[in-house]
C-alpha cells in the first residue's frame, strides 16, 4: 500500500464517529512515524490534512482520545515541514487562551509535549522558539493570566531555554524574559512562586549584566532585608536557583548576597532556615573560589544547626553519657512521634551543607576534623533515620576525602614498614607526623566514633538501610585507617553475628554482604592477636552464611576465609578448615554453581594450600581435578595456580597436571589470557626446578616454538624466557630440541627491530642460557647470527644491527677465550670493502665489546673508528660514535681526552659529544668522579655555540655529571643560571631535567634547597627556555613529587600562565601560494598541560582542583589538537577523583565538547590525514564524555544533558553507549 492511502485510511478513521477508531488512528500514526520516520512524509496536501485532523481531536469530547493527539503530535514534530509546523504553533497558542479550562490545558500539555520533542538540529527548533517565546512571555507578563496558565507557561519556557538555550539568548526578545518573570516572584500562589523561580534562574545566563544587576538590587538584596517572612523565603529559594542556573552570574555579588542569606537561616522559621541552608549548599558547590571568605560562618552555620531539635530536650554538652545510654534514649523515643516536627529537614539540611564543605575544600581537612567531625560524631544518633543515613553519608564523604588529600599512603607505607631506619623519611612521612594532620586528628577521634557507631547498629529494632549505611561507613574508615578498630573487636564481631543470624532473603542479602565484606577487611587490616581470642564466636556465622544458596553472600563469605587465612598464615589445625574444605569441593564439584562462587572457592583453594599447606597434604587434593577441568573460564584458576607455585610447597604430581592444563590453555585461538597463562607456565618451571626439575617434552617446545614471532611480542618475551629456563634447568632434554627446530628462526627474529626493551633483555638471556648449556655452540652462533643479518632484506630500518650486536656480546660474556677472536675478525671487516651494514655492525659488536673489555693495546681500532665519523652513511657515523664511546670506557684514561679534545676543536663535534655521552651514561659514579672536571667545561663551552642536538647530549652528560658529585656540581649550575646566553640557561634547565631521572633520594636534600631556583626558568624571557623548565618541572613532578610539592604555591600560577594561548606567538608563514599558521607557543603550552596532568597523580593534595579545573576548560577551547586530547584526559581522571567539583561545571564545558564532536568542516583542500585526525580527537573526546555522564546528575547541568542527548540520537551513539556501560 502507498503512503497517501495509508494516510487517507488514517483521515478517514480520526473522522469517524467511533471514539475507538480516532483512538487507534491516531495511535497507529504515533507508532508508524516511531518505526519509519519516512511513513509520514510524501504528499504535502495528504500531510497537512492528517495534521489538521490531529489538531481537531485535540479538542475532542473524550479525554483518552486527547491524550493520544498530544502524543501523536510529540511525533509528528520530528518529521514536520516548516510551514506546518507554524499551522500547528498558532493553532496551540490560540487553544491555550481559550476560555475552556480542559482546552487550556490540554493545549498546554501539546506545547509541553511538543517543545520537549523538537528536534536539537535544523531550521524548525530555531523558528519554533523564535515565534513560540514572545508569545509564551506575553502571556507570562499578562497580570490577568489565570494560575494554571501561569504554571503551564513558565514550565514550557523552562523546556525551552533547557534545550534551546542558543536560540532563545537573544538580547533583543521581546518582553524580555527576566522583565516579564521577575514580577511573578511576588505571586500570591506558592507553585507559581516555585516556577517562576526555576524559570528565570534558567533564563539568567543568557541576561545581559544590566539586567541581572537590576534583578540583584531591586528585588534579591532588597528581599533579603525584607522583614515580610515570606518574601524572603521566596528570594532566599531563588539565591539557590541563581547559584544552581547561573552562578557566573552571582559569583562577583556573593559578599552582597551569603551575609543576607545567612541572616535569614538564623532566623527562627523553620521553612526559611531550610531554604537558606540549601541556598548556601548550592554557593559552596556552585561557587567554590569566591565563597572563601564565608566559609568560617557557614561552617559554624552548618554545626550549628545540625543539632537542631527543639522538640526534644536532650543535652548537647554531655555527648558522652548521651552515649553511654543509647540504648535507653533509644527505648525512650519508641513511642516518640510528632508528624508535625520538621525540624529533621533543618538538622539534614545542614549536614549536606557540611558535606558541601568537605567535598569542596580538601584543604581544610585539619580544620573540618577539629570542628565538623565532632559534631557529627555527636549526631550519629539522630532520633530521625533519615538525618541519620545523611550524617553518616557526610562522614563517609570526610573518609574519602581524606584518602585522597590526607596523606594515606605514607600511612600505610609506615605501616607495612613500622622498622624504619634513621635515613631521613620522605616529605610524605614527615606530613604524616604532625600532630594536627587529618590522618592524626582521625585516629584521636575513632574510640568516639566506634562507640557512637555501635551503638546506633545494636539495636533490635534498627532497621536494615541504617545497618548497611553503618558498615558502608565502617569499611570507609578501615580504607582509610587500617587497623583502626582494634579495640573493638568484641562489639564489632557481636554486631555482625546479630545480622548475620537474620534469614537471607533476596531483600537481606544485599546487608548479609556489606557485613561480610566488612568482616573481610577486618581480617585483612588488623592484627590476628586483635580477633583470635573471639574468632570462636564468630566463625558458626561465617560458616553458615558459607552453606547459604545467595551467589553474593556465599561468594563474600569464601572472600572472607581467605583473608582470614592469610592473617592466620601458616595456619596449623583449626576445626573449621575441615568445614571449608569441603564446602569448597562442593561448590566446585557442581556444574550449577555460580560463577562468582566459583571464583571466590578456587581462590580460596589457593589460599588454603599457601597458608594451610601441611593440613591440606593430608586431604588428597581432589578439589585441584575440579579446577583444572575448566576449558572456558581459565582466569581465575591461571591467578590461583599461579599463586600457588609461588608461595606453597606441592608434589611433582600437581605440577605435572599444571602444566599440562596451563599448556593446553596455551593452545587455544585467540590472545585473550595468554600473557597470563605464559607467566603461570613460567612460575611453575621455576618453581619446580628447585626441586625436580621438569624434563620438557617435544610437545611443549613444539608449543612455544608457534609463539617465537614478532607477530605478537609480548607472548614472543614469554616464550622465550621459558625456553631459557628450560635451558638453565634441563639443559640435555632441552638443548638438542632448541637447536634443531627453534634456533634458526630465532636468529632471524634477532635482527628485527620490533625486538626491543623487555623482550630484548628475554632474547639476550637465551643466548646467555644457550651457551651456558652447550659452550662449543657459541663459534656457531656469531656465525650464524652475522650470516642471518647480512641476509636480512636491505631496506632501510628493516634489520637492526645493534640487537646482533648485543646478542654477540652476550654469547662473548660466556666463552671469554673467543673475545680476542672476534675483535680480530670485526677490525678485520671494517678494513675492507664491507657493505656500510656490516660497517655498522662491526662497529657496534666493537662497541659492546669495548665496554668490558680494555682494548689499550688495539689502537688501531680505536682510530679505525674514529675515521668512520668522516662516513658518508648516517648509521654508520653513529655506530662510530656509539664504538668510540663504549671503547673508552674501558680505557677511560687513554681515549677519553682524545674525545675530549674532539669536543672543544674537531668539526665533528657532535658525533664526539654522542661518544661522550655513551661514557658519561654508561660509566658508573665511581669511574666519572675522576674524570668530571675534566670534562665539565668542554661540555658548557660546546652547549652555547652549537644546534640543538648537539646542547641535548651536552645537557645530558651534564646531567649525569652533576648527580656524580652534587654537592659541587649543582651550585656551578645555579651561577651559570644567570647566563646571558639562553642556549646554556637552556642547558643548565635541562641538565637538571637529566638528574632526575635518577630515582635515588641519595641528593634529594642538596636538590631540594636549589630547585625553586632552577625551576624559576618558567618565567625567563625566552620562549625555549621556559619550555625546558616546564619540561625539566614535568619530570620532577613525576620522577620526585616529594620536592617539588611545598614550592607549588608559587610554581603554579606561572604554570598556568604558560597553559594562555599567546597570539603574538602565532606567524603566517608563506609557503609557495598557501598560507600556513605556526604557533610557536604550542609546545610550551603542551607541556605546561602534560605537567598538570602529571601534578594530578603525584601532588593532588597540593593542588587548588576549582582553579585547576578552570585552566581544563579553557584548554578545551584551545586551537592545537594535541592540548585538547590532554585535557580530555584530564577531565576523564578528575571525573574519578574529584566529581563533585567536575559535576558543578559541566555546563562550562559542554560547548567546547559539543563543538568537537560536530567535527572538522570539510572542503576541497580536506585531505584523509585530516578527517582521521578529527576522529580520533573526536574519540578522545567521546572518552571524557562518557566518564562525565557517570557523573552528572540530570537537570542540574542542561547543556550537558543536551550533548548528551545529541550524541544518543547521533552516529556515535553505540560507541558513547559501550562507553557508558564499561
């Protein structure tokens, strides 16, 4: 059928006098335009007469039917020609003035419907409010305008400017919004107050500053010294909303504004006090920097009032005895109610203000423990459940804090470590030992927090949401304080048994696993002479929740008995290991368990054999059968015989079938598990070798022969290394195999250049393992490893000689007698009329032999070397220079000051620097400390007059030299700062940069007192320098946080400055008849970032996030590609650490995301590098998105909704979706 007579069909039946068939026509057009957009669209006159009709049922007699035709219109929007969609706007506004209440509202509804389906894109949205919001804001300004029509009017404006706000930010909109809505605050009827507050707080961020001005000082300032109560209510409730809506906007008035508001909360009216107590939540999360200075008042507000019960007269000032008798005042209020007391609101809304507080301003940690804890700590019995839970929630967002700003891990460091030596402890430690710190502060006031806790989970009529709440807090609190609860072992393991004895039910088994989650981390955190003395107590419980059918408390349960396994390790003879045991194989044995219980029982297999290890030699090991039959799920037991090869003692039959298994896991398709299963195979082996060691079979090699290729070189380093092992513990079952079936494409994997870093060093040690096996062999393998590469295809970077030259090395470090051989055939070689790629190699395999070996008496050599600088191929100059180098040292007193001199006069000043700087790198500090003065003025007196690559490996040498002999060193750095030449600032900045590289504290101390200095360079005059110093900051950020983190205060704000896009840095560069824009400024500015990015993860405590997280937004609207993926990053990372901040900006950076996922406008010059370029920052993008959107709660942030709703609707949403859901 057609779609004009399908739409005739429809027509015919909405006219029919049957109210079932209007109803199904206008159903069946809803759903046909739902499934096929297109269904609608076709013939314009069979368009419009469909539409005419659905407008007509608009104001049918039947209600049902109504209803429909405003959903039914929902739809039409979507797919709706222009020139309908006007028929359709004056056909709704004029309804909506009709005097017929049921049309009025029904004609609301259409136009609440309509303006919530409008599509984001295109012409129609735009001209739909154009036309639509003048007329809306007359009827709003109409002082003859009914209540209901007020309401209906205000809400389909708060649509509007929620998805529209581009389209309604017109200056020019007539009435003007804030003029025609402000009058309505004075409302007689509260629910038009409450509209009309939401709607203009949404509207002021498109108001222009005159008329926010005129809204502050002739309606909010004057309100709130209003003596009319509800008034002030009323602009007290719109503070909240102006904050919440458009806080740029009150940002600058707050010192006109927070002391009214704060006035008004301490008057006596309850309603008042709780809409005060939300305004000023709403400023300290909204506008974190400007209300500093009022932050003293609010805290004390917030303390203040959160003991606020003027119903019940109980005794602030005797907190402890209030709880020494919790459980009578308990008793007490059982028969306590009063359904008019509302004070509850007031004493729960302060404690979100007090949450606010803390999850703004972690600096302030030591202060909010000195006064804001205990004034929690003293609620946590609040008669009210709900005020309750939200103290509790408060705590908890204390502890978090605290984790992440309070110094914790040197905590738990020291607390790993409690032996710790006289050396100097780290910045970190040092924190950690003062006497107010907030990890300090915490443990004074844990006894009164435990007992004030206990006390409120003891009940008998405690309901379950307060006990979940109270553990949740619990494991907070060991999170952050491990051991913490030591002295309440008693209570704590009662308190537990009295929930855990409750039946489980699909509604208790979610409080059933908080407590045994708990019980686990307990285990875990705390000292076994703490609890053995009421394990007994305890343990029916645990073994009964053990046998229980809920997957989640069974698997909880079986977490628990390994972390009580491994705090009770070894354990010796307990009753209940018999009892888990066979819980274990039960669980194992049947093909129904679940799989979460499955993989708590294997583990706990694990920890039963590491810390049980005697008791369950005697138990015949039959749950190990159960494991290894696994052929799908291979995660769990891979970690769990992994472990145990490790840490316990087993017999040859286990580790044969092991083996076996791990092996056949190794033979599946596919990469998934396999760097796991590699590194249990590999445990095994060596973990056997101890004992008996394995006698590899052919079918093994034969399996680790498929994975010697560079196809994947992760599991090509694994295989490898096993194959070594095998060589070092069986080396007559293993040799004869590995030279007849693996050797030959090993050499030629050797000369590839994807072999580097750790599989590398796998592939040296094999030829190490192969010799050490079978000495004659070695004469063979250079043979044959030079054979291979000069068979290696030519093309340039296709071999890479210098791993042949390292293997060479390697197999020389074994047979030492071949060594004067080799050196002999090389120098040989590099006489004669060899290609440059044996050159080269020559040249390098010298070079590795030079290092160890003192070659004074091959001279001839050493020149022969030397004369390669003068080479016409670049490779082979710098296996020279790489020669020359390694040769030096060792002869370091011979040819040393033949380099030297190279250095200050040769032309080929820079091949000699590189050969300087292979001594200088690979030279330990004892062999430099006699040769650095002499070579520490050539290398200044080269950094100031050459390129760039040449001041780099000066820099570097310098580096390196300074960490030799700090103590002399770093002060000559500290007078050349003041160099006129940039070029040796430059050096000196970077050198330092080199020192740090250097994990060692051994100079931290001479360091730390010169580094300010050094660093100051980000402020120098010349745009390289100050890049150097942000690059040399980046990695003392990185590499030693711990002396940078005390002088941030004063690096920072020179850091951000370098993060500003600088146009006199930009230059139109003419090339041929295209213009090309160069910003000089960009690596400046992405270094600045990466250091920012680096400073979140080592030195957060030090950090102010709320103007860090400004300069990430600006970022996003950085011209350069590369600044914006990094500050993607940083986004995605603080959305984990600090969301509430990021949460309350998320409209700020909405715009700039939303212009990044449009993408990149395409022309003629646009080529295929440029679209895939704005793909992946598109998807970079999208990244940061996704992890926003985990974060955002709706209607707080409308522009981020509306991306969010964009990108659901558009091509990336299955990617966004994929994101979301990981």
């Amino acid at each position: 059928m057609t779609k004009v007579y399908v739409m005739n069909s429809y027509i015919e039946k909405m006219a029919s006098p049957d109210q079932d068939f209007r109803y199904m026509a206008l159903s069946d057009i809803t759903n046909a335009i739902k499934q096929d957009p297109s269904s609608f669209v076709g013939d314009e006159g069979v368009e419009n007469r469909v539409l005419q009709n659905v407008l007509l049922l608009i104001e049918d007699k039947i209600s049902e039917v109504k209803n429909q035709a405003v959903k039914c219109l929902g739809q039409i929007t979507k797919v709706i020609r222009e020139a309908q969609m006007d028929i359709l706007m004056e056909r709704l506004i004029d309804l909506s003035s009709n005097k017929d209440e049921e049309t009025r509202d029904i004609a609301a509804l259409a136009l609440k419907t309509i303006t919530a389906e409008l599509p984001l894109e295109g012409k129609i949205a735009q001209k739909t409010c154009l036309k639509l919001t003048p007329k809306l804001l007359t009827q709003v300004a109409d002082p003859s305008a009914r209540q209901e029509s007020l309401i209906e009017v205000l809400s389909i404006l708060s649509i509007l400017i929620t998805r529209f706000p581009a389209y309604l930010s017109d200056p020019n909109i007539q009435p003007a919004p804030v003029g025609a809505i402000t009058p309505l605050l004075g409302h007689s009827r509260p629910a038009v107050r409450k509209q009309a507050i939401l709607t203009l707080a949404q509207f002021l961020p498109t108001s222009t500053p005159e008329q926010f001005q005129s809204l502050l000082r002739q309606s909010i300032i004057p309100g709130l010294a209003s003596s009319h109560l509800e008034s002030k209510r009323t602009v007290v409730q719109l503070v909240a909303a102006i904050a919440r809506y458009a806080p740029q906007k009150i940002a600058a008035d707050l010192g006109d504004v927070v002391p009214g508001v704060l006035k008004a909360t301490n008057q006596d009216d309850a309603e008042l006090r709780e809409s005060g107590l939300r305004a000023v939540e709403t400023i300290v999360l909204r506008c974190p920097s400007e209300i500093t200075p009022f932050l003293k008042d609010i805290v004390a507000l917030g303390v203040g009032l959160i003991k606020y019960d003027p119903n019940y007269a109980g005794d602030d000032d005797d907190e402890d005895a209030e709880m020494d008798d919790a459980d009578d005042d308990d008793e007490e209020l059982e028969g306590y109610s009063d359904d008019e007391d509302t004070s509850y609101k007031i004493r729960r809304s302060s404690a979100k203000l007090l949450a606010a507080v803390i999850d703004t301003r972690p600096e302030l940690l030591a202060t909010l423990y000195r006064d804001v804890s205990p004034a929690l700590i003293s609620r946590f019995g609040d008669r009210e459940e709900s005020v309750k839970l939200e103290v509790w929630a408060t705590y908890r967002v204390l502890l978090s804090q605290t984790a992440l700003y309070g110094d914790v891990s040197s905590l738990h460091t020291r607390a790993k470590s409690p032996g710790v030596g006289k050396r100097k402890r780290n910045e970190d430690e040092e924190g950690m030992e003062v006497e107010g710190s907030p990890i300090r502060l915490l443990e004074g006031q844990v006894p009164s927090l435990a007992k004030a806790l206990f006390g409120q989970l003891k009940g008998p009529k405690t309901s379950s949401a307060v006990i979940q709440s109270g553990f949740e807090l619990l494991i907070s609190l060991l999170h952050v304080l491990p051991g913490s609860l030591s002295g309440q072992t008693q209570t704590l393991f009662a308190t537990c048994k009295t929930v855990l004895a409750g039946s489980v039910t699909t509604t208790t088994a979610p409080l059933h696993a908080i407590v045994l989650s708990f019980l686990s981390l307990f285990f875990s955190t705390h000292s076994p002479v703490i609890f053995t003395g009421q394990l007994s107590s305890i343990i029916p419980s645990l073994l009964s929740s053990l046998r229980e059918k809920h997957p989640r408390v069974v698997a909880e349960s079986f977490r628990i008995f390994s972390a009580l396994l491994n705090a009770l390790r070894p354990v010796k003879s307990e009753a209940w290991l018999g009892d888990v045991h066979q819980e274990v194989i039960t669980r194992l044995k049947s093909n129904d368990t679940d799989s979460e219980i499955r993989e708590r029982a294997e583990e706990c297999v694990g920890d039963l054999w590491i810390c049980a290890n005697e008791v369950m030699k005697t138990t015949g090991g039959n749950e190990w059968d159960y494991i290894l039959r696994s052929t799908t799920r291979t995660e769990t037991p891979i970690r769990v015989i992994t472990k145990v090869a490790k840490e316990a003692e087993m017999d040859s039959r286990w580790f044969d079938a092991s083996i076996e298994w791990v092996s056949g896991v190794l033979k599946k398709q596919g990469r998934v598990g396999k760097v796991e299963a590699f590194g249990c195979l590999f445990a095994l082996l060596q973990k056997q070798s101890t004992t008996n060691p394995y006698t590899p079979t052919p079918a093994l090699l034969q399996l680790l022969h498929q994975y010697l290729t560079v196809s994947d070189i992760s599991l090509f380093s694994q295989a490898i290394s096993i194959v070594s092992l095998l060589l070092q513990t069986s080396p007559r079952a293993t040799y004869p195999s590995v030279e007849k079936d693996l050797l030959k494409d090993i050499y030629d994997l050797t000369y590839s250049p994807l072999i580097s870093g750790a599989s590398l060093d796998s592939l040296l040690t094999f030829y190490t393992s192969l010799v050490t096996a079978d000495g004659p062999i070695a004469t063979r393998l250079i043979s044959n490893l030079i054979g291979s590469f000069n068979s290696a295809p030519k093309e340039k970077g296709s071999a890479a000689p210098s791993n042949v030259a390292k293997s060479i090395e390697r197999v020389l470090r074994v047979e030492i007698s071949m060594i004067a051989g080799t050196i002999a055939e090389f120098s040989k070689s590099l006489r004669g009329t060899s290609t440059d790629a044996s050159k080269t190699l020559s040249l390098l395999v010298l070079g590795e032999i030079g290092r160890t070996v003192d070659m004074a008496n091959q001279t001839s050599v050493f020149e022969t070397a030397v004369q390669y600088f003068d080479a016409e191929a670049e490779e082979v100059r710098s296996a020279a220079a790489f020669a020359v180098g390694n040769m030096a040292i060792g002869n370091v007193q011979k040819y040393l000051p033949i380099i030297v001199t190279m250095v200050q006069t040769d032309d080929r000043r820079l091949l000699a620097l590189q050969a300087l700087k292979e001594v200088v790198s690979r030279c330990s500090n004892a062999q430099l400390e006699g040769v650095a003065e002499t070579l520490w003025e050539p290398l200044f007196q080269t950094s100031g007059v050459t390129d760039e690559a040449t001041n780099n490996a000066a820099a570097a040498s310098i580096g390196k030299l300074t960490t030799t002999n700090p103590s002399r060193y770093l002060p000559q750095l500290q007078i050349r700062l003041r160099d006129p030449s940039p070029a040796i600032r430059g050096t000196v900045i970077s050198a330092i940069r080199y020192t740090f590289a250097d994990t060692s504290p051994a100079y931290d101390d001479q360091l730390s007192l010169v580094l300010p200095e050094f660093l100051a360079l980000i402020t120098d005059p010349d745009l390289s320098v100050r890049r150097l110093a942000l690059a040399a900051l980046n990695s003392a950020a990185r590499n030693k946080p711990n002396l940078i983190r005390n002088h941030l205060h004063s690096i920072l704000p020179h850091l951000y400055k370098e993060t500003v896009l600088k146009p006199n840095l930009i230059k139109i560069v003419q090339m041929g008849p295209w213009q090309h824009k160069v910003d000089e400024g960009l690596e400046g500015r992405k270094t600045a970032y990466e250091t920012m990015y680096t400073l979140l993860d080592t030195s957060l405590a030090k950090i102010d996030i709320h103007e860090y997280l400004g300069h990430v937004l600006d970022g996003l609207k950085d011209d350069a590609d590369e600044v914006k993926v990094i500050c993607h990053m940083m986004l995605f990372r603080l959305a984990e650490i600090a969301p509430t901040a990021v949460s309350q900006r998320l409209d700020q950076a909405a715009p700039s995301l939303q212009k990044t996922m449009e993408g990149m406008a395409v022309n003629k010059d646009t080529v295929k590098l440029d679209l895939e370029r704005a793909a992946e920052l598109q998807r970079s993008a999208l990244r940061a998105i996704a992890a926003l959107s985990k974060i955002a709660t709706p209607g707080i942030a409308p522009q981020f909704d509306s991306l969010i709703e964009r990108i659901q609707m558009g091509p990336h949403a299955p990617e966004f979706k994929e994101l979301t859901s990981a």
